[in-house]
C-alpha cells in the first residue's frame, strides 16, 4: 500500500463497492415493495369480489372463490369465528386465526324483524354493503393441497341482507416476488465482484498511465542528486495538467537553485581573492617588521587590517541578506539620516553639498542601520570618483522619499549601468587597491534597497558625472525613531 497506484485502486474500489451495495440494496427494496404491492392489489380484489357474493346474500357453502390454489380465501364473523374458507385450504396465518373449519352459519333475522326500525328514527340500518374504506394488508402463509406457501392477504369487510358483518381475508402468493427478487439479488451478487475487479484494474492502469510522468521527474531528480550536475532538467509532458505545471515549476526551481549555487560559487571565488591580497600584504610586512623592525610599514598593515575589517563586514552583511535577513520596520528619517552620516565624514576628501526638503514628510519605515550603510557606500563611491563635488539631497516625491547622490567625475556608461551592482564588479579605472574598494558596496546598497521595497539605479547627473536614485516608499504620519 506505500504506491499511490495502489491507494488510488482500492479506494476506488471501495466507493464503487459502497455506491453500488447501497444501489443493490434500494433496487430490492423498490422492487420487492412494487411486486408486494401487486400481490395485495391482487389479494384485494380477490377479497372484494367474494364480499360482493356474500353482499348479494349468496350462501357460504356457495362462494367462488375464483382461483383457489392460488388465492386462498378465509370468511369470519365479527367474533372472529371462521364461517367460510376455500376449497382444499389445510391451514393459514397471518389473518388473525389459524382455523380453517367452519362454524355453524349465524342465525339469520326473521322476516318480521326487517321492518323494525333499530334506530328509532325511521330509518332502516345499512344492510348488504361492502367497506369501501381501504382494505388491511397482512403477510402470511397458507397450506393449500398439502403445499404452503407465503402470501399477502387482504382484509374487507362486508355486511350482509342479515346484517351480520362479515370479514374476508383473501391471499395472493408472493412466489413471484421472492423468486423476482432472489434473481436480482443473485444476479448482483454475481455481476459486483466482477464489476469491481474491472474498476481495480481500470483505476490501477490510469493511475499508472498518468503517474507515469512523475516517476520520470523523480528518476530524472535522483539522477541530478546524484551527479550534482543542476544543469539537468526534468522531462516536461506535453499535456497541460497537474503534473506538467509540476515539472514546469520543478525546472524553474533548478533554474533558481543553479543560479544560487553559481552566484555562491562565484561569491566564495571572489571574497577568497579580495581576501588573499590584503592578507599576504599583511603578512609581508610583519615579517619585513620582524626581521627588520626599522623597515615595518605601521600605517601600511593599519590599512590593511582595516581593509580586511571592512571586507569581513561586507561579507557578513551579504551573508545575512542571502539568508533572507528581513530589516526591522522602525520609522526612520531621511533626511536626518543622511545629514548624520555626511557629518561625520570629516576626513573626505570632497565635503559633499546636503540638500534636504524639510517641509516634506521624508520617513521611510526599515533598519537605520542598514540605511545608513547604503547612505555611506553611495557616498564613498561619489567621493571615490568626483573631481571637485558631491552633492547629496533628499525629497519627497508622489509617496516615496527619493536620496539622489551625484558626483562630477567620469560617470557610468551606460552599457555597465547594471553590471556595476553586481558582487565584485569593479570598473576599469577603479581596479587600483589605492582608488577601489572590493566591489560590494554597490551590490549591497542594492540588495539593502530591494529588500526594504525600493531600488537604486544608476544615471548621468546634470555635469556629466553619475547620479545614483534611491527611492523608498514612504510612511507619512510615522514618528522618527533611531536605532539600528
């Protein structure tokens, strides 16, 4: 039972099984009730013919009782006494009494005694009439001839010339509806087995048939865990159902998952080389200090070693937004923020010119700190390539607050506008380990700005230099809060 084929077989079965006895069952049901039905339709008019002969004051010994092997006929008073039965009846049950011999016949009225008046009103009490109220059904059974048999009697009542009420229980055999009813049963019996065995085995090669893909993407998978080759891709049926969006989506996550492991190879390649050279210049120079103390490079292994710490940072930080890091959601204000950091940038070698809109709202809602780190790599890499100026503003614009930092130097062209994003790209004329940093700042700032809903681009500022945009979306009426 560990295949699905297997599952989805059995449960079929089984709700068919369940649908067609419940079926079965309400087919007997109908049926025998239709063919009981019929019987007593039969045994009543049986039983109203012979009440209408003893009506018409016929004498019991008399009585037709029309066919009378098969419609049995018993004739009681209102004591319950038996005064008449068919011919050849032995013995019966159902009607009330199991006697079969007859009584002496009821007195019968003198003929003075038909003009009294019962009532006392004048009125003569109905005589030779049978019961038009429906009659009662009763099942049973009879001995006639030495054979019995089951059978639906029918009960009227009927009242003589003497105005004695008489009660006639007629019966119609129910063989019929046995035998009717045990064919149907026999034959279901019969025909459900195989009727299952057919739905089993239909379900059990449908499923297969349409199962039939899945196990190739699982094959197919197995086979890409195995080499770790995530070039592979799954085969893709050519229906449009469930199990192709399934190999369809199943590509797109190899596509995704071999981009991420590429992006994370090319990562650790690249950090590994941006790490060995500041490393070995250390190392260099301790042991150039060590052999040689008048010859050590104190600032030179300072730089270093901040070089290496602001790298470390870098990585971390990266390390951290691949992890899926999501930024707090604290208000924080731009243009506070950006005035913040560009006072503490003291030792540039370009002041930068701060323009801030302070009658606008200019609240963003994110992490101060990682902000403020965007708001730096921005302006370390205006000040890295401008000649004479950085400017830096801030400004609300239709619900967002947009940071724009510009510079007049060479700017970016426009073919590198988004490979200068990327982790470790550095362009031609920054690739110097004086003038350029490792090549994440950028990146950074970029994935910092995806992740708290905005972008940055990259443009060409009005003196011909590049104008990096900010844009966050905004939050009106929050209040200013700090922390990072």
């Amino acid at each position: 039972m560990r295949s699905v084929r297997a599952r989805a077989a059995l449960g079929a079965t089984l709700v068919v099984a369940v649908a067609l006895t419940a079926a079965g069952l309400a087919v007997l049901l109908v049926l025998r009730g239709n063919l009981t039905d019929r019987a007593g339709l039969e045994a009543e008019v049986t039983a109203r013919e012979v009440a209408g002969e003893l009506a018409l004051g016929r004498a019991y010994a008399e009585l037709e009782a029309g066919d009378e092997d098969s419609h049995p006929v018993q004739v009681t008073d209102e004591e319950g006494r038996v005064v008449a039965v068919s011919k050849d009846l032995q013995a019966i049950s159902g009607t009330g009494t199991a006697q079969v011999v007859p009584v002496s016949p009821a007195p019968v009225p003198s003929p003075g005694d038909d003009d009294d008046d019962d009532d006392g009103d004048g009125t003569d009490p109905p005589r030779s009439e049978v019961s038009s109220d429906p009659p009662d059904f009763t099942n049973g059974t009879a001995t006639v001839d030495g054979e019995t048999a089951d059978y639906r009697f029918a009960s009227v009542e009927v009242t003589t010339e003497e105005d004695v009420t008489l009660t006639v229980h007629a019966g119609a055999p129910l063989a019929a509806e046995q035998e009717a009813v045990n064919t149907v049963r026999n034959s279901m019996l019969t025909g459900l087995p195989v009727m299952l065995l057919v739905v089993a085995g239909v379900t059990w090669l449908v499923t297969r048939r349409a199962l039939r893909p899945v196990e190739g993407i699982r094959r197919e998978l197995a086979a890409i865990t195995a080499s770790e080759d995530l070039g592979r891709r799954v085969p893709e049926p050519d229906s449009r159902d469930e199990i192709a969006r399934l190999a369809r989506t199943t590509n797109e996550t190899l596509t995704v998952l071999e981009a991420s492991v590429d992006r994370q190879r090319r990562f650790v390649a690249d950090a590994s080389h941006e790490l060995r050279s500041p490393i070995a210049s250390l190392r260099t120079q301790l042991e150039v200090g060590e052999a040689h103390p008048e010859l050590l490079d104190v600032p030179g292994a300072v730089a270093d070693t901040v070089r290496l710490q602001v790298l470390a940072a870098d990585l971390l930080l990266l390390a951290r937004l691949d992890a899926g890091e999501r930024p707090g959601r604290t208000a924080v204000d731009l243009g506070a923020l950006v005035r913040e950091e560009v006072s503490q940038r003291a030792a540039d070698r370009i002041a930068p010119e701060v323009s801030v809109a302070d009658a606008e709202s200019l609240e963003v809602g994110g992490s101060r700190g990682q902000l403020a780190r965007v708001v730096g790599n921005l302006l370390d890499n205006a000040e890295r390539h401008a000649e004479r100026s950085v400017a830096v503003s801030v400004r609300a614009d239709r619900g967002d607050v947009l940071v724009e930092v510009t510079d007049d130097g060479a700017g970016v062209p426009e073919a590198e506008r988004d490979r200068i994003f990327e982790r470790f790209v550095r362009l031609d004329d920054a690739r110097s380990r004086d003038d350029g940093g490792a090549g994440l700042g950028l990146a950074i700032a970029r994935d910092v700005a995806s992740r708290h809903g905005g972008t940055l681009t990259v443009g060409e500022g009005a003196g011909g230099g590049a104008r990096f945009i900010l844009r966050l979306p905004g939050r009106p009426g929050a209040e200013a809060a700090g922390g990072g």
